[in-house]
C-alpha cells in the first residue's frame, strides 16, 4: 500500500451494494442525514453519551440530544441495565476516559432516581467515586434534583461524601470548591445534615454553617480565612505557610507575579496549570528566555504526572490551539504565545492517551471531511476552537504514531489523499483536514477505493459522526472486499458525535464501534487488530 500509487482525489467508482438510501438490513433505521444504519445497543450508546456528552452537532441541537441521550439511560435502567450503566459511568470517570466529567455525574443522577431501591442505592454508594471534588458534588446535586427529591437515601449518600473524608482533605475540598450551579457547602450540610463523632468534623461543621473559627479548625482553613484579610504583598508567605492554592485568594491577587510564583512552588495541579498558561505568560513568568519556562514545560510533559492529573487528551488539545492562537476564547485576553510551551501541549497530547502495543497491523485511517464534521463543536460553556474534522485530524495523527504501517486519507463524497504524515504537527495536520472540509458523507469510499486497487488493508479504521448518506453501506462493502481479497479485515468506526448510530454491523465480529474522544482509542484498536 504505497502513497505514490494513490492519486490526489479519486471519484467514488461504481460497484453493487444497497444504496444507503435503502436498509440493506432490516434492523437498521434513518439516521440524522437520511441514510440507513445501525443503532448501538442501549449500553454502548450509554458509553458513547459518557465519552462524548450532549453537545450540539451539524444535524442536532444539544437539547435535544440530551433530551434523547436521557430517554436512552432511563431505557438502559428499565432493561434491567442500571448496575452495567453504573459500573460504566465509574470506570470512565475514574480511567479519565472522557474529556469532561459532566455526562458521568447527569448520567449517576439519573441513575440514582430510576429503577429498584437496590439498584438507585447501588448508584448512590458510587457517588465519591465519581464525585470526587466539591464542585463536582455540587454539579451532581443539581442535576438528581431534577429527577427526586431528597429521600433517606440521597441524604445518606451525600452525607457520606463528607464523612468518609479525613479532616484535612475535607478542609481541603470546603475551601478549595466552595460554590457552583447555585450550591454552597452550607447548602448542602443543611439538606443533607452529616453526622460525625470526630471532633474536627464537628469543628468544620459550625465553620460552614455558622462561620464559626476555632482553633481546631484544620491549617487550610485558617490560610484561607487570613488571606481574605492580608495584602497582596503578604500573600505568598501565606500560600507557602497554609498550602493554599489559587482558588484559595482573593481574586485581585491573581494578578501577581509574586503570588504566582509563591503558588508555582507546588500548589497548581497540572489541570489548573494548563488553564493558566496565558495568565502566566502575561505576567513574564512564561517567556522566551528565562523565567519559569523550562521548569513549566517540564511539568507539562511528564508523562506520570498527566497520569496522575487524569488530563484528557481533548483538553489537552483545546488548550494547546487555544494557547497557540494568543486569544482568548471567553473574552478580549490577548498574550503572545511562547514556543516552547506550545511544543510541550504538544507532547503532552500524545503522553495522554493510554500507551498500546503496535498491533503491526496494515492500517487506514479514513477521515470523515464532509460539510457536517466543520459545523461549530460546543466543547464547553463556549464554542471551541475545535471542528470535529480538526479533532479526527489529531486522533490520525495519534494512530500514525501508534501503528507503523498506517495510512490516513480523507472522504466525503469523493476519496481525497490527505497528505497528513507521521511528521507533521498538529496544526499543520489540522490544516490539511480543514482545506479537504466540504462535501456529502459516503463512509463506504475508504474501503471501496482499497478493493479497486488492489490495497492489502487488514484494519480500517473510519473516524465519522456516523451520519452518512450517500454511497453503498460500508459492512457490505467490507464483506465483498474480504471475499475478494481474501484478507480478514476489521473496521474500527471512531464516532465523534454521541447519536445512536453506526455503520459497523453489531453483528460482525471483526466490526467495532468507539468513541473517537475516548483517551484509551490506541489500546482498544491495536487489541482489536491483533484480534
């Protein structure tokens, strides 16, 4: 399969399959686009929802998404699915799987409202699990009130959450995640009541409700309740004295070379770091030449310690585009962006997935470039600087690093050589994607123009959102070309939006559906291909 036998842009030749304007099984359904697929089995939908959330997409609002996705979940529980559905959503939040964890605490909301009083008490005693920061607790409380109110259960769960924590780590939590979604911990300990016999729980209880000080009070909390009052001067020997962190001072001080360099000492987990990166640059800490450049960069790519941070690749992505372009997303915030720091995301998004064994596999990765994959992808409160092709466009370059012998072209209504190579950089792989950006969606052309030529594939691997309709269906054209060619080649479908639909055929072994987002993508396709 070599580049130089391949040309530029090949029309989509003629060959006998049922047009995807036509079921071709009788299992299939339309999907957003008018074509025939597919439909994932309800727990699989219910891991692509956790991966990938409910954000809006070229054919569908994220309303109603989320309104589909939670029907989907309430399905799921009343199937008998709920304890499969909650050891999903702990295994994805805890493995760091999705890029955000809101769909995992909706999705452990409405699993501790649904189904049997064992099975909504099974949910419940995961909630640290998946919860495991104050604003996430406080995330998950507003969503579950919209499914029931607060029972001897829910009490109970959420009153755990605090009692099961030492003293210093709840310190921890109270001053660190103090309000979001409406939510104070003083808002909580009045609906929940935790009961502790410990004396420092007790102590930090009159604190939250009453604002009561003591000297028993843990050491974070006298920090913080001094650095409401200090100087900014005074500041950085407060953080090196309590430990506190920047969530921990009042905002003005964030503002202050030396305050962050008093936090640079050891109080900046490497999630809070990345989001800082602009405002440290901004402040000559991040430069050129010296400052704290090196020692950031060195943080920024260590490969255990994004293990340990549970950074996803995505964020890791948004972050080094947004980084690089020197402007902000969520306002007017301009800052120049040094080099070495945008090498370093770089390297970091490669380190976050979860490392994988070639497979030593003949592979080719087809990209979806069609109109639907450029349409404004809402990652977060804002849109980000991402389109889904752009995102396919890093996950290509991910497999070409992984597997040896891979091959990346892209596909809409005609079959399009890429040009994105083992060496290129991110944004230069982005770039080809977006030039290529246009057109109907035939997800069948990859294979087709591989049986045409002649090409020994043994994986496919199509990175789509699933919504194609023009062209033959691509499970039948993948059992023609293994008839012909007499290779038992697999099909990897990499979905980048959470929709019910596939073009992989549930019932083909050597077919597999994922999650393009999901940050164990190289692990679970080399495991695959090995087979």
């Amino acid at each position: 399969m070599a580049n130089k036998n391949l040309k530029a842009v090949v029309k989509r030749p003629g060959y006998a399959s049922t047009p995807i304007t036509e079921k071709a099984d009788k299992s299939q359904v339309k999907n957003n686009a008018g074509g025939y697929s597919f439909t994932l089995t309800k727990l699989e939908r219910a891991k692509r929802f956790l991966i990938l959330g409910s954000d809006s997409s070229f054919y569908q609002s994220g309303a109603t998404r989320s309104k589909e996705n939670a029907e989907s979940l309430i399905d799921l529980i009343s199937d008998g699915g709920a304890k499969q559905l909650v050891d999903a959503i702990v295994e994805i939040s805890t493995e760091g799987r999705a890029a955000k964890q809101d769909a995992g605490l909706f999705a452990l909301a409405v699993a501790s409202s649904w189904g049997t009083d064992e099975e909504t008490r099974y949910a419940l005693s995961k909630l640290s699990a998946v919860a495991r920061t104050g604003t996430s607790l406080f995330v998950f409380l507003t969503y579950v009130e919209q499914f029931r109110g607060w029972g001897r259960q829910l009490s109970r769960a959420v009153g755990s959450w605090y009692t099961e924590k030492s003293a210093d780590k709840l310190a921890y939590q109270m001053v660190k995640y103090r309000q979001r979604e409406g939510w104070t911990h003083r808002d909580v300990f009045r609906k929940a009541h935790p009961k502790s016999d410990d004396a420092t729980f007790q102590v930090l209880g009159e604190w939250v409700l009453r604002g009561s000080i003591s000297n028993e009070l843990p050491k974070v909390v006298h920090g913080y309740e001094l650095a409401k009052d200090s100087t900014i001067k005074d500041l950085p020997a407060l953080i090196s004295e309590y430990g506190l962190t920047w969530d921990m001072i009042p905002t003005e001080a964030l503002n202050d070379k030396a305050v962050w360099e008093a936090l640079l000492e050891g109080n900046v987990p490497l999630g809070a770091l990345v989001r800082q990166l602009p405002r440290l640059t901004n402040l000559g800490i991040i430069a050129r030449v010296g400052g704290s450049t090196q020692a950031i960069v060195k943080r920024l790519t260590d490969e255990e310690e994004i293990k340990r941070s549970r950074l996803h690749p995505l964020n890791i992505l948004v972050a080094q585009r947004t980084y690089e372009s020197g402007k902000s997303l969520r306002g007017t915030t301009t800052w120049n962006a040094v080099p070495q720091i945008v090498a370093a995301l770089e390297k970091a998004f490669y380190k976050s997935f979860k490392y994988a064994e070639p497979a030593g596999k003949r592979t080719l990765v087809a990209l979806d470039v069609s109109g639907s994959m450029a349409g404004s992808w809402n990652y977060s409160e804002v849109a980000s600087p991402l389109k889904p092709v752009e995102v396919g466009a890093a996950l290509s370059l991910v497999l070409l690093n992984t597997e040896p012998d891979t091959h990346v072209f892209g596909f809409s209504h005609n079959f399009v050589e890429l040009g994105i190579q083992k060496g290129d950089s991110l944004k230069s792989a982005m770039g080809k994607a977006i030039k290529r950006n246009f057109g109907g969606t035939d997800a069948s052309l990859a294979i087709e123009y591989a049986r045409t030529h002649n090409l020994e594939v043994d994986t496919f691997i199509v990175i789509t959102d699933n919504d194609t309709w023009r062209g033959g269906h691509p499970h039948e054209v993948l059992q023609r070309y293994r008839r012909e060619t007499a290779i038992d080649a697999k099909l990897v479908v990499m979905a980048t939006e959470s929709t019910p639909f596939t073009i992989s055929d549930p019932n083909d072994g050597g077919m597999l559906d994922i999650a393009g987002f999901d940050s164990a993508v190289p692990q679970l396709i080399t495991s695959f291909s090995k087979g």
